[in-house]
C-alpha cells in the first residue's frame, strides 16, 4: 500500500499519474514527480494521489 505522507508527495504523485495517463508531458516533470513516473505503475500513482489530504502535513518533516 502506497500512501502519501504529505500534501507534496500527494501532488507530487498527481502529477507523475497525469503523465503516465498521458494526460501532460513527461517533460514537464520535475523532482520527485520525475522520479516517481520513472519507478512507479500507475496503479500505485494512482493510490498515492487518491490518498485523503485532510490529515496530511504539507511536507513529510512538518508532522
């Protein structure tokens, strides 16, 4: 199971499974984004992005 620890991993995941949905462009990744469209499927991009905000801190270092 895959779930984001932070608002910027979450948005993070958004925007590599956008890319992977060939949704945007590859090259317009950045960062972890970059990193996670090139290691992860999409289906666990897509259990990440789903994962529910209201709980999560805005970067995994500020619990």
């Amino acid at each position: 199971m895959a779930e984001a620890k932070s608002k910027a991993q979450q948005q993070a995941a958004g925007a590599a499974l956008s890319a992977k949905r060939g949704e945007t462009k590859v090259g317009d990744l950045q960062g972890a984004s970059k990193d996670m469209y090139d290691s992860m499927s999409e289906d666990e991009l897509e259990e990440m992005a789903s994962t529910d905000r209201s709980d999560l801190p805005e970067t995994a270092g500020d619990d």
